[in-house]
C-alpha cells in the first residue's frame, strides 16, 4: 500500500496544501456557489466530520483579499476555470468565523467563550485602526473589542460592525464565512441558558445578516437547520442546503467517485468492501455518500497496520448523547422502531427540518428528525423499497456498520445502568435457592424492559446477564474480560459463601429453548466450570440459559 501523506485532524486548507498533503478536490463549491451569486446567505447543514470546517476554510483562501492563493489552487479543479479565478480569486475582504469553541456550562462561560472568539477575530483586523475611511467612534469600538472590553451590546453588533468598516476600508462587499454556527445553542440547549444565549446570537445575526448593503454574500455551516422563527428571524434572504433538499452534496462528503480514485492511488483496492461496509450508506440527496472522517482515518491507519480492522472513528469524537436521551425517552413505540432498525430494517417518519433546540425533546417525530438530520439514520431510496411511502415521509435505516456499533454500545450501556434501578430481588432470591422456575419468570420481565436485537445472540444476551448483577453488591466475572475457558458470566456472593455460574445459548426457535438450556448445562459440565469454585465456596450453583427473542428458559444443574 502506498503512503498518500494523509491528513486526520487537520481542516485547514492552507496547511493540507502547502504540506502536500492528500486532498480530495472540492473547490468546484466554489463554482456551484457562485452560480448563484444573488442569494445573500447560504446555509448549509451536515452531520459533523463530514468536511464543513474544510470546505469554509477553501473558501476563505479563495475569496481573501489579503492573501495570494494561486499557488495552493493550482492543479485542482477550480483553477481550470480561468475566467472565473480572475474575477474573484483573492479579489474580497473576507470574514471567516467559526463558533466551535462556543461552550460552557452557564452562560456567563459561554458568553465569555463567544466574547473571546470575537475578539480573536478582531485582532486579526486591527489594520483598520489605521484606515483613513473609518470613523473615530467606529475605531473605538474596534479597540474595546480588541482589547476584551466590550459590553454586551458590543458583542451583539460586532460582526455588522466588522462588516460595515471592512467594506469602508476596502470599497468592497464583504464575504462572510460563518462555520459551526449552531454550536453555541446546541451547548446552551444542553446546559439550560438557551434562551439567554439565543437572545445573543439571534441579534448578533440579525443585524449582520439581514438587509446589510456591505454583505457580498454569507455562507452559513452547521449541523441543524434551527428555524427561521427561532433565529433567522425576518430573514428572507436566506437559502437552505440540506441532506434532503441540496445541490451541494458532493462537495461534503466522500462520493463513491472519491473513494475509487483514493484506494487506486493507494493501491489498496482490496479494503473496498470493508470500507463500503463501515463507512458508506449516507443517501444526501442524489448522492451516496460516506463519512470522510472515518475514510481518512482507516487509510490511515492501513498504511501503519495493513491488517488493520475497520473501526469507529467517528464515534469517538462525541459521546452519542442524542441517541441515550432517545431511549431514555423511549415508550414501547420507540422502543419497537429502535428493535427494528437494530435489525436492520426501517421506519417510516416524517421529518421536519425547521428544528429549535429548546423543542428537541418534546415530540418523537423531532427526536427522530434529529437523528436523520445529524448522522445517525439516513433514508433509503425509493428503489429499495417495494412500496409507495405517504407524502412527506421517509423510510430511514441504520446507514453502516459503524453506526449499527453506536446504537448497540449505547443500548447495552443503557440497559446496564437501567438495570441498578430496578427492583431485583426476587430475581437474587431465585438465583441462591436454586429455583429456575422462578428465574425464569423474574428474567423474562426484565428482558421485556430491554430494547433487544435479534441478531446479536450469545453478545447481546451475556451483556444482559452481565448487567442484571452489576451495581448490586456483587462480583461479576465474565469470559469477555478474561478469555475463553470460562462461562459467560459468574457471580459472587463472597459474604455468603456462595458462587453462580451461567452459561447462555441462543435458540434459533422458540421449541429449541429447552435443547439449549441442556447445551448450557452440558458445556458447563464438561469443561469444569464450576471445579475451580468447589474449593473456595461453600455452594456452586450452575445455570444454563437459553434466549429467544425477548424470552429466556432457565434449567439449574441438578
């Protein structure tokens, strides 16, 4: 496999070009966006790690005024259009911003996060101190922000200030590059300040955004169109690019296309299947698209460890909460959908893309809509599917295995700390004095609890065995965290002297339950499971349990 000098981590365009550095060729955005010149505000929404923050930072290296970026665009796509680079390649005063740091756990840090982002930006224009076309009070204002001590209302007017002086100074329309626009209310939604926080960026928007004669055009990213009433308010001017509704959707993402050519000049053309697998399944759109966090990072990894195994790298860059507060949410009719997709199958939903972030959770078509619109889920098309959908829904499915690991983790992680809150003692009762019969009818109500499966036999069901004994004053051993040669899972009661060895088996019916309840026992017998306890507890007790679906049949080794 060759080494293609590949970037994880890095999304700014300036570093990856003048580092030669692979890049997939995007800068035809520049072209489709211009073809539309006359729209004032694009707002353009992905999943994150789908290449927004890459795409903003190409964008502003072609645009600034400041800079001579011929030499980074030479030999890509947009540089073939001649006629096109002459009349606006670094020919604009330029605004990138991005509120990706924009976070806090109150307000009061979070605002002083915004502040600071502010005035970063501000310091990178303090050439306008200097300009003979701005007036002396607009110079204050600068130098306050600049030097962290602007008041509220500074902040607020800051970005049509900035705005309104540059295109003074140049005698020139700005271009502003807004990236991760969301982030501040998604924080704030989280953190309980949101409406003081929209209060803010509502304002700071709208004034920068709406009606200003000094504005070129803006360029708007972020992972969730938040409606109009919510922030936009007034804004007529504004055009949305969704995953559903787009024109640009090639230009985040990895096509197929893409994929093609990056394991042809990688020679490794044999990792294709896994990297489809694992990667791919997103439907923007006209077009298949994959994750390129996940590509790069897999290629990566591939050129350090050929027999590397395809992994979730864009798991770990969020903690997945949005998928945890659906089931925390779940009723037994997200339960029976979450079932399904974990199946492999599909939903039929209706999904609103004017989302707020105060109103996530208050219904299950947005908590739906948020997963689709975020990543999570992705539709299927209409030639999958062997029926006609009603009006204005979607079939939407678990778009690749990665994902698939998401929700699986996230449902067993669940389980295991539901699971401490539920009153188990009966089921311990049953479990010391040996009665099976009693187990049996305690476990098959927990599992009617659980978001099952089906597909994942012994995996999912050892970890529901495991989670039903955690937290409870007991020691839980497991074949899982000390390899084969053990049952699935042992519990201790070392107080009492006494030790429960499970074994658990998968039944294809529900007539095979009793046959693999003897499979069980019979496996703990003849590889001595229970030997090695005789000597240290007074009382071994050995269970074989076999699953179907959400039902469990427990028979103890007499």
């Amino acid at each position: 496999m060759l080494n293609l000098n590949i970037p994880v981590g890095i999304s700014d365009f300036w570093e990856i070009r003048k580092n030669n550095y692979y890049y997939v060729d995007k800068t035809a955005l520049i072209s489709e966006l211009l073809k539309t010149a006359g729209t004032k505000v694009t707002l353009v929404t992905r999943p994150r790690r789908f290449g927004k923050t890459l795409g903003m930072s190409m964008l502003a290296d072609f645009f600034d005024i400041r800079m001579d970026s011929r030499e980074i665009f030479d030999g890509l796509e947009i540089a073939k259009d001649t006629y096109l680079c002459e009349k606006w390649r670094n020919k604009y005063p330029t605004i990138f911003l991005s509120f990706k740091d924009v976070d806090g756990l109150t307000f009061s840090s979070a605002y002083d996060m915004l502040s600071v982002t502010i005035t970063e930006l501000y310091k990178e224009h303090l050439y306008l101190l200097e300009s003979e076309r701005i007036s002396v009070y607009d110079k204050e204002i600068i130098s306050r922000i600049a030097k962290e001590e602007a008041s509220k209302t500074d902040i607020r007017k800051s970005l049509e200030l900035l705005i309104r002086v540059m295109q003074q100074h140049y005698g020139k329309e700005v271009i502003v590059l807004l990236d991760e626009y969301d982030v501040p209310l998604a924080k704030a939604s989280s953190n309980g300040y949101y409406e003081e926080m929209l209060e803010i960026i509502r304002s700071m928007m709208g004034m920068a955004l709406k009606d200003n004669r000094s504005l070129k055009f803006a360029v708007i990213t972020g992972c969730l169109k938040i409606a109009k009433e919510s922030i936009f308010t007034g804004m007529n001017n504004l055009v949305s690019d969704t995953i559903t509704d787009s024109r640009l959707n090639e230009y985040f993402g990895f096509t197929q296309e893409d994929v093609d050519r990056m394991l042809h000049e990688a020679e490794a053309g044999e990792y294709a299947a896994d990297i489809k697998a694992w990667y791919d399944g997103y439907h923007f759109g006209d077009f298949d698209v994959y994750c390129p966090w996940d590509v790069m990072n897999y290629l990566r990894d591939l050129q350090y460890n050929p027999e590397a195994k395809p992994r979730g790298y864009w798991q770990n860059t969020s903690d997945n909460a949005i998928i945890r507060s659906f089931i925390d949410y779940a009723g037994s009719n997200i339960t029976r959908k979450l079932e399904t997709l974990l199946a492999g199958g599909f939903i039929i939903q209706s999904i609103d893309e004017n989302l707020t972030y105060d109103y996530l959770h208050s219904s299950e078509e947005n908590l739906w809509s948020v997963l689709y619109l975020t990543g999570y889920l992705t539709k299927m098309r209409e030639s999958e599917l062997s029926q006609k959908l009603p009006d204005e829904t979607f079939a939407l499915t678990i778009p690749n295995a990665e994902i698939r690991e998401i929700f699986e983790k996230t449902v067993v992680r669940w389980f295991s700390d539901s699971a401490k809150n539920w009153n188990r003692k009966a089921l311990f009762e049953a479990v010391w004095k040996g009665d099976s019969e009693k187990l049996t009818r305690e476990m098959n109500l927990l599992l009617r609890k659980t978001i099952s499966y089906h597909d994942y036999r012994e995996d999912f069901y050892h970890a529901f065995l495991a989670g039903i004994f955690a937290g409870a004053g007991y020691t839980v051993e497991s074949n899982r965290e000390h390899g084969e040669g053990r049952s699935d899972v042992v519990v201790y009661d070392s107080v009492n002297g006494k030790a429960a060895v499970f074994e658990a088996k998968y039944a294809k019916t529900l007539e095979k339950m009793e046959a693999g309840c003897e499979e069980a026992l019979k496996q703990i017998d003849s590889r001595r499971y229970a030997e090695e306890l005789e000597d240290e507890y007074d009382s071994v007790l050995c269970y074989g349990i076999a699953f179907f679906k959400k039902r469990c049949l427990v028979r103890r080794k007499e």
